[in-house]
C-alpha cells in the first residue's frame, strides 16, 4: 500500500510528521490531494492535553478543514471528478483530518470551489461556516427557516415561522466562527444584526451584514447594547449567539440578553453557545481552566430567571440531523460561493520552514490568542 505523510499528535505535546497508508474511497468518499490545511484552538486543546482523546486515538492528524484537488472518488460519487478544486470538513478519526497530503472524507463532507474564490480562502471557511449554518438553520439549534434559495424546495424542512425583523445578536463576532455567524443570520433574513467585538472589526463586520456594532471592552457596553435592543418594536432579542463561550462572555450576555420591563411580553431569548464551555477567559482556554461538554453549573446559575433559553451547539453531531448533513456543506456552500454571498475569514496564512514548523508557528499562535479575527491556514506542500 502506499503511504503519505501527515503532521499528527503522537502523544500529549508531541507533534510529528509521520507516514500513514493511503487509503482507496469507499462508495461515498472522496480523496482528496491536501494543498491548504486550517488549523483552529481545539487542535490545540489536543496536542497540549489531549482534551476529547484515548490513549487509542493516536497517532492524530490536526487540522478541521483543508482544500485541494480531488485525486480520486468512491463509485456512488458521480458529481465530482479528479481533479475537481475543492474544499473539505475534516473530521472525526485521522484519516479524515486535513494537515496529511491525502485526506479521505465523505462525499458530504466535500464543497465544490469556483475559479473566483482561491484555494487558500477556501481552506478557511468550511469548519467555521459549517459551525455557523448548523447553529442557524440545524435542527435541533436554532432551526430558523430555511430560504428556498438555498436548497431545492424538496429538501426544505418544515420550520416554525420566525420575526425576521427583531435583533439577533453575535458575542464575539470578530472571531472565525462569529464573522461567519454574522453572515448566517444575514442569509437567514435578519434585519437588525447586533456584533459583538473589538473596534477594529467594526467596520469588516458591517460589510458581512451587521447593522449595529459595540466594542466588548467598553464600559457601558450592556446599557448601549440593552438601549439598542430597547428601542426596537421588538424590545429584545430574539436570538444570540456565542462562539467563545468562556465564562466572562457567558456573564457579560447574562446582563445583556436579561428582559426589561418593556419585553416582558416578548418569547425568551434563544442563545446559542458553541462547546466546549470554558471556565476560563478567551476561546483559547487557560491550561488550569476546565471545560465540559455538558453545561457546568455556574452556567445554569448565570442565566437563572433570566427568561433565556440556553441552546448548546455541538457541530460534531451535525450528521445526526439529516438535512444538515446532506445540505449545508455539498450544497449550500458551492451556491454560496458561487453567488459571492459567503466571505472567508482574513487569512493569516503559513508558508515560511518546514511544513511541521508551520504548524507548530500556527498552533503556538492559537495557544498564546495571537490571532484576531483571521483564519490560520498551512501551505502543506512538504517538498518545498
């Protein structure tokens, strides 16, 4: 059998290049020759302690979403062809993973990229626009309803109606998965789209579809975010969401997202936390602070009596809602990118050493949150 080399986790804070067999695609798979390979923090909750891995999981590839050029297809795979540009979800196991020269993943798992949008750009966006989508438009997340541009009017699932004229609001939409949550809740028809982050991303995120942008760090940020939300008919918001879901954010949205006596009469807020929850301060969690899967109770005990539906988001169970699995990456994201309606992140891209240098640059960068508001993606061609 041949084999392929591949940058992966071979025990806690060990990270090496090793070889592993190529495999041949089953039916519904596809393999996929790695140009670009994006990295994000929870690659680097397992290189430094194994977080969600068994002594059986390594050796682990890193690396969630890659782009490259399909080398070959499994038989029920009849839309795409060698060599067809794409871009791909990588997970769970390491054969599927993105930072190896030969990625196999399921056809599902697969998009699609037009001449327009470079391989690097695509590499940034399927891991976070995927967490994005499912929150906005997968069941049983928000579940909004689902614009009939998306998908073929056979595949839209039946979804309550919702006011696609009252605030919707993104803590932290600065980040990766916020700018593209941003850009979810615009597609999903909201009007009045609340950010959440650093001034210097203000002006970015309107471009993506906020209307309303407030800095994190100003010191009468919940009364200018609550004053905001006041003066809408709606009163308040309708959903919000939070991709750090670090204890200080979760805190800062337990006074914001609170009723006033205006919206007594208004549904509870749905907010939407991405997992894990973090005890510590950023989405690059402190060694010496846990995370849980499940809601700790401090979480619990923030939001109680405050008329707030809590929603946790779990992108790796995305294939257990059928329409999510069979829409948001292989269908929706080409029509997107095709129509020019989803932006990639900035792109911090690394190409400078070996290729196990850049992945260390990349994941050091993540571990000391030296990274703001763009995607870290590894050129992974090993040769040069």
């Amino acid at each position: 059998m041949s084999t392929h080399r591949a940058v992966a986790i071979t025990a806690i804070g060990s990270l090496q290049v090793i070889d592993l067999p190529t495999p041949a695609p089953e039916p519904d798979e596809v393999l996929v020759h790695v140009r670009y390979a994006a990295l994000i923090p929870f690659d680097e909750y397992q290189l430094d302690a194994g977080f969600a891995l068994s002594v059986n999981d390594f050796p682990r590839v890193v690396g969630f979403a890659s782009a490259g050029y399909v080398k070959a297809v499994g038989s029920n795979v009849k839309d795409l062809k060698e060599g067809d540009r794409v871009t791909a979800y990588n997970f769970p196991e390491t054969k599927n993973k993105a930072a190896q020269e030969y990625t196999l993943v399921p056809r599902v798992h697969v998009a699609k990229v037009p001449e327009s949008v470079q391989l690097h750009e695509a590499a940034s966006i399927t891991d976070n626009y995927t967490t994005a989508i499912y929150t906005v438009f997968g069941s049983p997340n928000l579940a909004l309803p689902v614009p009939p541009s998306l998908v073929p009017s056979s595949a839209i699932p039946e979804r309550t109606a919702v006011d696609l004229s009252a605030p919707a609001l993104v803590y932290g939409a600065g980040s990766s998965s916020g700018q593209f949550l941003v850009q979810a809740l615009r597609i999903a028809g909201f009007t009045n789209i609340f950010a959440v982050a650093s001034s210097h991303h203000h002006t970015f995120l309107r471009t993506l579809g906020a209307t309303q942008t407030f800095d994190y760090r100003a010191p009468d940020v919940v009364s200018q975010i609550r004053a905001a939300a006041g003066s809408t008919a709606y009163g308040r918001f309708a959903v919000a969401v939070d991709p750090i879901a670090a204890r200080s954010s979760l805190t800062l949205l337990s006074e914001i997202l609170a009723p006033s006596g205006t919206a007594a009469d208004t549904p509870a807020t749905r907010l939407a936390i991405l997992a894990p929850f973090k005890d510590g301060d950023s989405v690059t969690n402190a060694p010496d602070s846990a995370m849980h899967f499940t809601f700790p109770p401090w979480l619990d005990a923030l939001f109680a009596g405050k008329d707030v539906q809590l929603l946790p988001i779990f992108t790796f169970q995305l294939h257990g809602d059928a329409f999510s699995r069979e829409n948001i990456i292989p269908v929706i994201l080409p029509r997107l990118l095709e129509r020019g309606e989803i932006r990639p992140n900035p792109i911090r891209l690394l190409n400078e050493g070996s290729v196990l240098d850049r992945v260390n640059t990349g994941l050091e960068l993540l571990r000391k949150n030296k990274v703001s508001g763009e995607k870290v993606v590894v050129d992974l061609q090993f040769d040069v």
